[in-house]
C-alpha cells in the first residue's frame, strides 16, 4: 500500500502540474494580431504583405494583365483550361473559378490596404517621421486605388457607356475587416463611385508619396499621377490626361530605353513607371504566371492573332513606304523581330507565334509591368489631338511624341540589311493625315502595337467604343460576372444583367 | 474477471508444481474438430474448484489433485466455440479429450475497448469487429480494407486506386461539415496522428496514407467503435467513431513460425473507352467547321480554314492522322510480391513476437510502385505476482514510386485521358514527343501543355519513403487483486521524405528539369495512465476505470525546389542551376483526457456502462479548452431469463446507450487572430492577416442514441445484431463562406447541426458445420443524413455541392441538363423556375421534345436544384464461406445503393468535343443536320456547348454498385502430408467484378481532398486495382 500511494500522488502530481502548460502551444509562423502592429517595421511589414497580395497571379500580379488581352483582337487563346477558354470566348458564367478567384483577390488585397491605412495613424514608434508615414500612407493608396480601378472595369459596364451614375461598379470596401465583428454584405456602388474611389485613393498618392527613391517596384507620386492620366484617357477626359502624362514626361525622371528589349529582358530600365516584381523565388508560377500563359517554354496558351500582325503592316504608311522603296530601304518593326516569335523563314505567323515580352517559360518571373513610359508619350499624344479640333491645330509636340515611340522600335535598314540611321524617314508629319481622325487612329494603332500583350487592348477598344469579338462595347456579355461564390454569400450584391435570371 | 483470471493463472503454476496423493486428476488432448490439429494455449476450467490449465504445444493438458466428484468443465480458446461438459473424477487419471468447433463469433472473445476489454457478451454499446482471419483472407495492402463490406455503418471507400492512396473512413454518416469526419486510429492504445488526412506535400496532386506503414498481417483485431458509450472514453476525438487495432503478440508454449509468401498481378478495373486518331480528327473537323459557320463562314473552304489560327487543327485527310493509345502506355499489368515471416512464442513469464515482412508492389499506372518493409517486435514478462511489463517497438519503411493523379496534367493517367490521339508519341527522330514543338508532330497543336502521357510516365519520378518507427512500453501493477494501475508511454515518429524529378520533356520539367523536396516529421508522444478496479461479489461485477492521458503532436517540415539541369540523369537538388523555393514551417497540439467508466453487471445479465470524459485540446481558446463528455448505456441479456428459455434462443441481449462525444478536428491556432509571415515581396519580409480572432471556437457536440439487439439462434450458429442510431450533431465547425469583400472567403464558427441516422442489420449463419462447412454473412446499413440548422438558415454552396438545410449534406446542386434541341444541335437545359418568369425570360422556351417543360440554351439561366446526394440509401456487404476439409472457397461482395456522384471527368470527357481534348466514344453520337435525334450536341469546336464543369447535371450520375471485392480458393495440406506442419496454398483475387451503371471508372470512389461538403465528387480518380495473387503459408 505505500507503493499505491506512491503512485497515485505522482499521477495526481503530474495530472495537476501538466494541464495548462501542457495544453499551451504556439504558433510557429505567425504571430498574434494583438500587438502584433506596433512598431514601423511592423507597418511596413503589413505593406510589404500588401504589395505580396496584389502580385497574386489572379489579379495584378498577372490574370488581371492577362484577360484584358485574351478577350481581344490581338491574341488567339488555344489553351485548353475550361474558365480560360470561357473567358477568351466571353462566354462566361457565374461558376468560372478564374473570376471567382480574381475577385475575391482584389478584395483580399485591399483588406491588406484597409489595416495599414487604419492602423498607421496609431503607431506611436519615434522612428515613424512623417515622411516615412507619408510614403507608407501613399503606397497603400496608391495600391488601392489601383486595384479599384482595375476591378470596376472587369465588373462592370465600360465608362464609356455613357450611364455611369447607373450601371453598377465594386463594392467600396475602406475599412478594415480584422475581426468577425466587421463582415458586411455590401453592396455594389455605382461605375462613377467606384472610379471616384479610384482616382480619390491616386490623388491622395499622388500627393503623399515622392516622386522617386522607396525602391523597385514601388509605388511613387509619377506612378500615381500616370495612373490617373490612364484613367482619365478612359473617361475621354482628354485635357485631364494629356496634362498628367505631361507631367510624368516633364518630370524627367523616365526615359526610353535604346531598345525594345531591356525592359523585357533585364526587367529594370529608366522605362518603367510601375511593376509588380517577380523573382525566381516569388512568383505566381507555372501555372498562372504571365510567361506561363505567354511563354512557349511555359504552357503556350495565348497565341498572337493575325489581325494583330496585320494591323502591325499597317504601322509604315503609303509615304512612308514610297520614301523607303525609293531610298532601297527597309523597316523592321522591332516590336515584331524582337518581341513576337518567328518561324524558321523569320515571318511571324499567328496563332503559331508568341509574345516574347514575359519569355521566362524556366524560373516564371517576367514582371508584371502595370504603367511604363512609351504609354505616356502615347496617352499626351492622343489626349493633346483629341484635344484639337483639325490636324492643323494639332500642337507639333503630338507627332514628336509619336515619333519618339517609333524612331525607337522601327529600325531602317539599306539594301544590304544594315542599320541605315535614317529614323526620320519613318517620322509621321502633320501632312500625313488628312484629318484629325486618321491621326487619332494612327496613334492608337501605335498604342495597340507598342503596347501590345500589356493588358491594355480590351480597355483601348471598349474606350473607343468598338467591337470586342464581334459584341457591342457596351454588352453586357463582356463585363464578368459577379462570381456565384459572393452572389450565394452576400445577399445584398447584384448580379450583373447577363448573368441575371432573377433566382439561383 | 480480472480476479478469475488472475486465479486461474496462478493455479497453473501451482497445479504444474504439486501433486496431491488422495486425489485423481483430469487430462486430455484439444483438437481442432476440422482439421483434427491440436490446440495449444486453450484453457480448461473447473468453475465449481475454480482452478484449470491450459494445453502445451501438443493440445495436452493435465490438471491434478482434484478431489474425486462430478465436476463441469469448460474448454475455451479464442476464434472457438467454447464447450461445457460434465467429468467424474474417481482417484484415477480422468481422460477428457475435446474437439473445438471454430466460430466466427464467440460471445466471451474479449472485445477490446479502448483502456480495457469486455467480452462480447456484456458490450452495451456498438462496436464492430474484424478478425485476423478476415484480414488474412482478404490479402491488403492496407488494413483499411479489411473493414469494407464487413463492418455494418461502416462506410470504407479509397480516393483512388494508386498504391498508398488515402482511405476515406465513415463511421455511421458524416458529422461535420469542416471538421475532420474520419475516426481516430488508436493502436495497441496509441492514437496515431493522421498526419491531417494525408502525408506528404501531395506534389503532383496525389496524397498518401497516413497508416500505410501498419502491416495488416500483424493485426491481431480490428474494432470499431461506433456509440457514443463505446467511444466516449475518447471524449473529444471520439465523435467520427475510433477504430481500435490490436497487434498480435506472444503467447506461452512451443515457439511457432510462420512463413507466408504471395505473388500475383495488378491491373486497372476499368479503361476509359476513348476515341482513336481517326474518329477524334473527324469530330474535330465537324467542331471546326461549326465554328466558322457561327462566325460567319458557313462555307469556309478547307484552304481558308487552314489558313487561319484553327489551321493546325483541321486536317481533313482523317486516314493519315496519328492514332497513339496513350491509355495503352502509361497502364501496365503490375506484379505484387510479399514475404512475411514471424516467430511467437515464449515462456510463461516471458513471451516474444517478432515478425518481419516485405513486400513489392506495381500498380498499373506507370510508374506507380510500392516497396515495404516492416518489423514488429514485441516482448511481455511477467516480473512477478503484481507486476507486468512489456515492450513494443515497429520500424517500417515504405518507399512508394508515387504517380500524379487527377487534377494535373503531369498526371499520366488522367492526361492520358484526355490528350488528344492524334498527338504522336515520338518525334520523327525516335526523341519523346515533349508536345510542345508544333513543327516536327503536327498533331502536337492539341497539346495544350508541354509534355505528353507518356513522357510524364516515364519522365517524372515522385519517390516517396516513409519511416515510421512506433514504439511503447507499458508496467501493469496489481495492488491487490482488484486494483491495479497501467501507465503506458508510446513515441510514434513517422517521416516523409519526398523526392521529385521532372525531365526536361515532362510538363513540369519542361524545358529546364525541375526538382522538389520536402521533408515531413510527425512526432506523437501518448501517454495514458488509467487504474482499474475490478470486483465481483454475489450477483454483481464491477469494473471502474478512472484514467488521465496525454497527446502531443508536433510537425516539421523542409521543402526545397530548384530548376535547370545539364541532364536528365542528374536527379539530386544538388544539380539544379537555380534554388527557386525554400521554406520550413512547424505546428504543433496537444490534447489532455481526464477519463472514468464504469462496468457493472448484476446477476450477469443487467448491464450498465456509464463513461465521462473532461477533455482539453491545445486548439481552442481558455475559455473553451475543456469540454464534458459524459455517456451511458444499459444491456439486457433477454436469453438469460427463464421466461426467454427455448431451444432454438441461445443468445439475445437489448441494448441501449446515450451520449456525447466531441470533434476537435479543425486546424491547429484555429481561434487566435494571426498575423502569417511569409508574404514577402521583392525579398523583402512581408505579413498579412492571415486569420480572423475566434476566442469562442469550441469543441463540435455529437450526441448518439444507440438502441440495439444482439441474437445468437440454433446454439449461436445464426447470429448478428441490429441496431439503430441516431446523431445530433451540434455547434458545428463550419468555415461558412462570407462575402469576400471581407477580405476572407469564409469563417469558421459553431454553427449549425446535422442529423445522421440509419439502421444496421448484420447477420452471420454457419448453415453446415463439421467436415463440409458454409457459412453465409451479410450486412445492411441505411443512412440518412440531413443537415437540421445552418446560420440565418442560408444555404451554403461549394461549386454543385449544397448545403441547405433539410437535405443531406452536399447535396448536388446543379442545373438540370436536357439534352439536345433537335432543331439545332444545342445543348439545352430545363428552365426549371417560375413558369411566370419562364414565359417572359429571355432565351427560355418549350419544344415538343421536353413536352410542357421549359428548356433554355443558356446555361446560366437554367435555375439549380437538388439532384441527388452522395449518401448511399443502403450500402454493406455479403459473403459467404465453404470449406470441405482442408479446401475452402471464401468470396465478399460489397455495395453501395442511391448515391450520386458529381463527375467532373466528363466536363472533359464528353463536352461534343468542345476543346482539345479526347473524348469517350459515346460523343460519336452527335448531332448533326441528318443525325438530329441525337443524344450528343452539336460538336463546335472552342465553343462551349452544354460543357460547363460546375454544377452541370449533364455530368450527375448515378453511383450505385456491387462488386465482387474478393474470391479466395485455398487449401491446407492433411498435415500427415508434411510432417505435422500446416501448409496451405491459395488463389486470391480482389476487385473481380463490378455491376454499376456509373459512366466513370469506377463508382467506389471518394474526393483526395476528404472534404466534407463534397463528398462523391469526382475527377479522374483512377480505378481500384484489381489483383490477383497466389500464395503459399507455412507454420512449424
């Protein structure tokens, strides 16, 4: 019987000593919430978390630059994956798990927003200066804004529709959901709201933020200000966003690269206005990375179109072509020999070859280049003719713009196949045009190309009012639906009219 | 019990030593009544003098100095009937010499119950049992198995026919829609970490076994605890039901050696029946050429199609196209080899089991190979009158040559499948076709992804090695007869290392070579302590177990990945050019059960278990750590009553119990609000919210009626149970899916309850005994699940899976498909809405075929409904045994009625060949302006005709089945053949025949992924194997 009591007081010592601590594990790749925003590391840590959410490969990070090439005219999609088949044919419905995914990233990201600009106004760290708090404040908006004004024109109908007090945009999400006590079942504001959201959250940015100096990658005050020239080109705005994408060029702190390539290549050049970064480590990989749909060595999905390759012939015209045949010159279109694969006899053949822009098939890091410079040259230049009311009232700084892109991309080349230095002869002169529209188009026919592959195509053409594979700018078939996922969660959204049948 | 037993095992010792002059004794020789082989270890008993002996090597038995008189002796040995007779004892040597019948059911076989045993005959609550036998006979490569078609409310299916493949296991229904729904595996009392469902990263979207490393030859039993009265000495993770494995260990007496070997073939139970070259570049040129028409080319010549981006894939000269059976190239006929050998044996203080066994498998999908190596060893001594100690320990490896499966390309079988015919398998210079080079294959514009079926079979390797070390150690003190304390200490240690390697032609290796790793450690420490009281007295017995345990759990692990390889050949990270991915992580939990139950029988026939357990679990918050788990049960031996005497009766006991047992199966830190490290950008260190506070988690409720009744008729030979249950399911852990403006898609809160019902009828006959003997068995189970509350009563819907409440959980929301419009070859669907809103929506409208019915071309417009759901109405097995002397024919069906499974395979498989992809020949009957009764829509190639992959009804099916699982013939040697040793040879094959008009491969199949809420939907899972082996044992 000692033994018995022996023992039975260890098991009852041990019963009692072990439980709490016993039962007490913590977490290994994480760290609590409480207290876990405290200092400016901290903030900037969330930032940087932030920026990690918007390089998602479902939304900036890549299918956000990817479907607004796939539904157009430059690219023929002749991949097999069912949601993007749906996609490039716009005949999508409410169930595609592409955009379910997209959507609900952009709102992912923007809760990561939300916490920053919620929480950096109570850090109390000496180490917070204003300026510090400024640029984290301004990058966190700029994201943001970015990501409303990306969303509201994959959701609802184009600005250019004309109804945009009406026809419906985003749910505005501004403050931060960090406990269950902040769910909502918003929902969706108006297109004019959301773009209101967008262009509040730039400006803002735009002032806050330097113009330069907080690193690859990062959001600065030209990145915003170019972003709100983009945006306001597309709400025909045209004084507005001539003068921001002259304030992006004067600024001087852009400049285009000697080649087409550097930017695709090295990643890095005095081109880029804004880019998501990609490292080999740190990307959205082989399955939804932009080389994995672009690139042959990723899967090859997306294909170049030959109405792109034919609107590329058009890029010399007839005076142009006459000088040239006279002097025994040629042009190569760089943008095509470098850029856009060639078969084994040099010509490009669609549906055959790739954009070579995102060509890193291995290690799926080709950045995702959201603004960079030729787009501003471009966006003055349209803004400023649209801005004109005949082709001799258009200042000469259109053409100089223009001709800058194309001196660039266009090489000359003598009979004998050598650079002939001659740029000048593919320069357009005011006499080119014989009216302000053959201008525009021209313009806009050198966006398509210059730009080409950069997401840009489907927003260009809903702006311009055309046609998008064979529907209407303003059919409702081309805007994404609601996914079904948030339409069976949140009783207060709205489904957009193709999608609507007035039950489940 | 524990008294008697204790009794009995001294009087061995003092009835082998003594011998008393004025006394006679009695002796003999127990044989098997079969095989007429004697039985050692069998124990005989004299209840009136309370003492007996047990048989040597030989079946011999002597039991001296008995007093002269008439005595009843009963002979009992596990796995036999136990057999009463009547002996006068003179002063002479009595001979009692007794043949045992064998039985599949023997009322006092000790029933193992978790931290104790009772025999069958006082259970009160449900448990289901497997025997070593039906292990044996049903030659597993996991033990799994063993419990399909055998076990009544056990529901057993595997997620897929690759060696090593995940299990799903569930125990009367599924109660919770978040939470894990498989039971706890407890072996030799260890709760084993299921490792989350699955081990091992999955690359490559496959998932491995967690208990793959437990060798079902050694498995002495399999119990299943199925009531709440049964499991509750779990408490928390007793709600899924528990699955005890016993192993076998030792027993005194001559050293016996077993040998056995098996070898045989594997091979798929089903093929996809496909289109070849020919047919597919036909249907692709009628899908091609729809198109143009719909884009304004009706009559697009062959030259102008070719001309544009479809050109690659037109080809009208149909005869030259390539034709590769790429099914044919990545499916073998496997081999399957396995050698096991033990040794058991021991003396009467110490006894010894050591067994060993290796085995070598081939799956039929290429590469898919499993190794195994196994070792038990277990010692037992008694050191003296009140002390037991023994020791356990396991090492096993397995090394499993894995194969990608469902949802990737990379996964041979599936792209099999699906890659298009015409793609050839070599290149003109005899290199493998890597798919991705148009210009040497043409038919390579239907690869949508680099690699090829066949390139991925031979150019990925996916090797995984398991090590699992289990050991333990237990003392066993008795402080008096009726008290004594038990405290065993186990270390499970399991580790995956993975390895993968894909080549420069295989779709994830392309162009480069790309490598992974990952490496897995699980370390499960238990330790349980639990004092017993046993007493009996008068009519009462009463055993009282009062126990605290402890569990903890942690998990590391390292992943690698790097690209760019010289060669091939070079397989090691150590080769790779570029590191493209590192990360290390580690979780951990810990569980702590405070446990009683008691036991306690009047006159041996009124029965009473009460049980409770305060549990805490390391993964909820302070304030609900802890929860209280108390049950109780009551038994009824009815055929004990005088009233109840009649020949015919021999056995009949009701039985009923209540209780409520929790589920702690959700995530590790599941209610702390974190911030998750690792969201880095640009290399530099990020955070983002990764969870939302959730103080007020606490544990899921399921509380279980269980009422049943136990027969035994014609001196037991037709025997079984029926029983019904009934579990509430309450507070349940549900990840309800939010607006995802929230920043999070879904939370997980205590909401909602689920109801699970179903009666359980088992029935076992031994219609014939002696030198002919058959037997039959068979068991029904029905099952009704039904999802009772859910928050604001808002329906819940993954993809086609619904969660509403009134229907069953996940059932298969989907819009209903029609058919073919005979006037234009679209696929249509039934409006089924409003008819008000029908006659005015755009798009909706009546033809004659669907008479009154409104149809609509427009998928989205269709309006959901329930289709059906993958609770099966009945689902069990039947089988039956027939044996003449040494031959025996033993043969197992199991089945599955009512389900639905979503089948997702044919969103690929049969969409009139809307994509790239090859399709089942049934697509052959499309329409067409002169085949316009056609079952098929209209081909039109990139265009999505009646396709769609969510909650599309054209892809429902039914999922009813009955498959023959094994057959065995087999045959003992007469042991005067070979020198008294036993010898038998059989023939086992498993899978044989499937009845089932499910248009996938195989119906008997379940998700990888374990969820819950979408369970019976399907993607390219591959079949069962189904083997056939020939094997010999020998014992000496």
């Amino acid at each position: 019987m000692k033994y018995l009591k022996y023992m039975l007081s260890l098991l009852l010592v041990v019963t009692i000593s072990s439980c709490d601590e016993f039962l007490t594990e913590s977490p290994q790749q994480s760290l609590p919430l409480e207290g876990g925003i405290s200092t400016v590391e901290d903030i900037e840590n969330l930032l940087n978390g932030a920026y990690n959410d918007v390089q998602d490969g479902d939304i900036i990070g890549s299918q956000s630059l990817v479907f607004s090439e796939i539904t157009t005219d430059n690219t023929v999609w002749t991949g097999s994956f069912p949601t993007y088949v749906n996609i490039s044919e716009l005949d999508m419905d409410p169930t595609n798990g592409s955009i379910a995914g997209q959507w609900n990233d952009y709102f992912d990201a923007t809760n990561s927003l939300n916490i920053i600009l919620a929480n950096i106004g109570d850090i109390d760290d000496p180490n917070l200066t204003d300026q510090r708090a400024d640029a984290i404040r301004g990058q966190a908006l700029f994201l943001r804004g970015l990501l409303y004004f990306s969303g509201v024109r994959y959701f609802g109908l184009p600005w250019s529709t004309g109804n945009n007090s009406s026809n419906l945009g985003l749910p505005i999400r501004t403050e931060p959901v960090a406990s269950s006590d902040d769910f909502q079942n918003p929902s969706r504001a108006t297109v004019a709201e959301t773009y209101a959201q967008a262009v509040g959250d730039l400006q803002e940015a735009a002032n806050l933020l330097p113009p330069g100096g907080l690193g690859e990658g990062r959001a600065n005050s030209l990145a915003a200000t170019a972003l709100l020239s983009r945006i306001r080109l597309g709400q025909a705005q045209y004084p507005a966003a001539a003068d921001l994408a002259g304030q992006v060029i004067s600024s001087g702190n852009f400049s285009l690269d000697e080649s087409v390539l550097p930017l695709w290549r090295t990643e890095q050049t005095g081109e880029q206005i804004f880019s998501i970064i990609h490292t080999p480590q740190d990307n959205p990989g082989i399955n939804n990375s932009l080389p994995a749909f672009y690139a042959i060595q990723g899967r090859d999905d997306i294909q170049i179109s030959q109405s792109f390759l034919d609107a590329a012939d058009e890029i010399v015209n007839d005076r142009q072509q006459a000088t040239l045949d006279a002097a025994g010159q040629t042009v190569v279109d760089t943008r095509i020999s470098l850029l856009v694969s060639v078969g084994d006899d040099g010509v490009p053949t669609a549906s055959i070859d790739n954009s070579l822009k995102y060509d890193d098939g291995i290690s799926t890091a080709d950045n995702a280049v959201v603004i960079r410079y030729p787009e501003m040259l471009l966006t003055r230049a349209e803004g400023l003719a649209r801005t004109s009311t005949t082709v001799a009232d258009v200042p000469q700084e259109v053409f100089n713009l223009v001709n800058q892109v194309r001196r660039r991309a266009l090489v000359v080349n003598n009979a004998a196949g050598e650079d002939a230095s001659s740029e000048a002869a593919i320069d357009y002169t005011r006499a080119d045009f014989a009216s302000l529209q053959e201008l525009i188009d021209a313009i806009v026919l050198e966006r398509r190309i210059e730009l080409a592959f950069e997401g840009q195509r489907l927003w260009d053409l809903l702006r311009l009012r055309m046609s998008v594979k064979g529907m209407p700018f303003d059919s409702d078939r081309i805007t994404f639906p609601i996914p079904q996922t948030e339409i069976d969660a949140n009783p207060n959204i709205e489904q957009n009219n193709a999608y609507d049948v007035g039950g489940s | 019990m524990l008294r008697k037993l204790l009794t009995l095992f001294l009087l061995c010792f003092v009835g082998v030593t003594y011998s008393f002059a004025q006394s006679g004794s009695i002796q003999g020789t127990i044989t098997d009544a079969n095989s007429g082989e004697p039985l050692p270890a069998t124990n005989i008993y004299l209840p009136d003098l309370e003492r007996g002996a047990s048989t040597d090597a030989n079946g011999e038995y002597l039991i001296e100095g008995i007093p002269a008189g008439t005595y009843t002796v009963r002979v009992t040995y596990i796995g036999y009937s136990t057999v009463t007779r009547q002996a006068e004892v003179d002063n002479d040597a009595t001979i009692i010499n007794i043949e045992l019948q064998r039985s599949s059911q023997n009322l006092d076989e000790l029933v193992v119950v978790g931290f104790g045993s009772t025999s069958q005959r006082n259970l009160t609550g449900s448990v289901e049992s497997v025997s070593a036998e039906e292990i044996e006979e049903a030659h597993l490569t996991t033990f799994e198995g063993a419990l399909q078609g055998n076990a009544a409310g056990v529901q057993v299916t595997s997620t897929s026919g690759v060696l090593g493949a995940p299990v799903s296991v569930r125990v009367r229904g599924t109660t919770s829609i978040s939470a894990s729904s498989q039971p706890l595996y407890v072996v030799d009392g260890i709760p084993l970490t299921d490792a989350g469902g699955s081990i091992g990263s999955g690359f490559g979207g496959t998932a491995t076994n967690p208990f793959l490393n437990i060798n079902p030859s050694n498995i002495k039993s399999i119990q299943v605890l199925k009531s709440a009265t049964s499991a509750a000495v779990y408490g928390a993770r007793g709600s899924n039901g528990v699955v005890l494995i016993e192993t076998k260990s030792g027993e005194s007496g001559k050293t016996q050696i077993n040998i056995g070997t098996s070898v045989g073939f594997t091979e798929p139970t089903e093929q996809y029946d496909i289109l070849n070259g020919p047919q597919f570049q036909e249907m692709a040129n009628v899908g091609i050429r729809n198109f143009f028409r719909d884009i304004g080319f009706p009559d697009a010549s062959a030259a102008f199609i070719e001309s544009t981006g479809f050109g690659p894939f037109f080809n009208e000269n149909v005869q030259e196209v390539a034709s590769t059976d790429w099914a044919d190239l990545v499916t073998r006929t496997g081999t399957i080899q396995n050698y096991n050998a033990s040794v058991s044996g021991g003396s009467s203080e110490t006894q010894f089991y050591f067994s060993a066994n290796y085995s070598d498998e081939e799956g039929y999908a290429r590469p898919n190979q499993l190794e195994q190596f196994n070792v038990l060893a277990k010692i037992d001594h008694t050191f003296n009158e009140n002390l037991d100690i023994g020791i356990s320990i396991s090492p096993t490896r397995s090394e499993n040559s894995r194969v990608a499966i469902s949802n990737a390309v990379a996964a041979p079988y599936t792209y099999a499948a699906l890659a298009a015919p015409v793609i050839p398998q070599f290149y003109p210079n005899g290199e493998i076709n890597d798919g991705a080079d148009s210009q040497r294959a043409p038919g390579n514009s239907f690869s949508a992804f680099s690699g090829t079926p066949f390139g991925n079979a031979v150019g990925i390797e996916l090797l995984q090695t398991l090590t699992q070390v289990n050991t333990s150690a237990y003392a066993d003190y008795s402080f008096t007869p009726t008290l004594a304390l038990k405290t065993d200490f186990s270390v499970q240690y399991l580790q995956s290392e993975e390895e993968q390697r894909n080549a420069n032609f295989a779709t994830d290796g392309f162009p480069v070579g790309v490598a992974d790793a990952n490496n897995e450690q699980y370390l499960n420490y238990n330790w349980n302590n639990t004092l017993t009281y046993t007493n009996d007295w008068d009519d009462h017995s009463l055993t009282a177990v009062a126990g605290i345990t402890f569990q903890r759990e942690t998990v590391t692990s390292i992943a690698l990945a790097g690209d760019t390889f010289l060669s091939n050949d070079l397989t090691n990270l150590a080769s790779a050019a570029n590191i493209t991915f590192g990360s290390g992580t580690g979780s951990s939990f810990a569980f702590q059960n405070n446990l009683g139950r008691i036991n306690y029988s009047f006159k041996d026939r009124y029965l009473l278990t009460l049980t409770a357990s305060y549990n805490g679990s390391s993964r909820f918050g302070e304030t609900e750590q802890y929860g209280f788990f108390p049950a109780g049960s009551v038994g009824w031996i009815i055929s004990d009553e005088e009233f109840a005497e009649a020949d015919f009766l021999s056995f009949l006991k009701l039985r009923a119990g209540y209780g409520i047992i929790g589920n702690a199966s959700i995530g590790n830190f599941a209610n702390l609000a974190l911030l998750s490290a690792g969201a880095d950008y640009n290399s530099q260190p990020g955070i983002v919210l990764g969870q939302l506070s959730n103080p007020g988690l606490k544990w899921e409720e399921t509380a279980q009626l269980d009422v049943g009744l136990d027969y035994g008729f014609l001196d037991n030979r037709v025997r079984g149970s029926l029983s019904y249950y009934n579990k509430q399911t309450s507070d349940l852990l549900l990840a309800r899916p939010i607006s995802a403006t929230n920043g999070f898609t879904g939370f997980t809160e205590n909401i909602g309850e689920i109801e699970n019902t179903g009666l359980e009828f088992d029935i076992a006959a031994d219609i014939l005994t002696g030198d002919f003997s058959w037997s039959l068995n068979a068991n029904v189970s029905t099952i009704n699940n039904e999802v009772k509350s859910l928050p604001e009563g808002q329906d819940i819907i993954f993809g086609e899976s619904l969660i509403r409440e009134g229907e069953a959980l996940g059932s298969f929301f989907v819009r209903e498909y029609a058919g073919v419009n005979p006037e234009n070859g679209d696929a249509l669907y039934f409006f089924n809405g409003d008819t008000d809103v029908a006659e005015t929506a755009d798009g909706v409208f009546q033809i004659d075929k669907f008479g009154d019915r409104f149809v609509t071309d427009n998928f989205s417009t269709a309006q959901r409904i329930i289709g059906g759901d993958p609770f099966p109405d009945i689902f069990g097995g039947f089988g039956t045994n027939v044996a003449y002397k040494g031959l025996s024919l033993n043969v197992n069906f199991n089945y599955s009625l009512g389900n639905e499974i979503y089948w997702a395979d044919g969103s690929f498989l049969r969409t009139n060949l809307s994509s790239i992809f090859n399709q089942d020949v049934s697509q052959l009957d499309y329409w067409t302006p002169e085949n316009t009764d056609a079952s098929v829509p209209e081909p039109r190639f990139f265009t999505n005709n009646g396709s769609t992959s969510t909650g599309n009804g054209r892809y429902l099916e039914d999922g009813s089945y009955l498959r023959l699982k094994s057959a065995t013939v087999g045959y003992t040697l007469p042991r005067e053949w070979v020198n008294g040793n036993e010898v038998r040879v059989y023939a086992q094959g498993t899978n044989l025949l499937t009845f089932t008009d499910f248009q996938g491969l195989d119906p008997e199949v379940t998700p990888a992924s374990g969820a819950n809420a979408t369970q019976g939907n399907v993607f390219f899972q591959p079949p069962q194997q189904r083997t056939i082996q020939f094997g010999v044992n020998l014992g000496f």
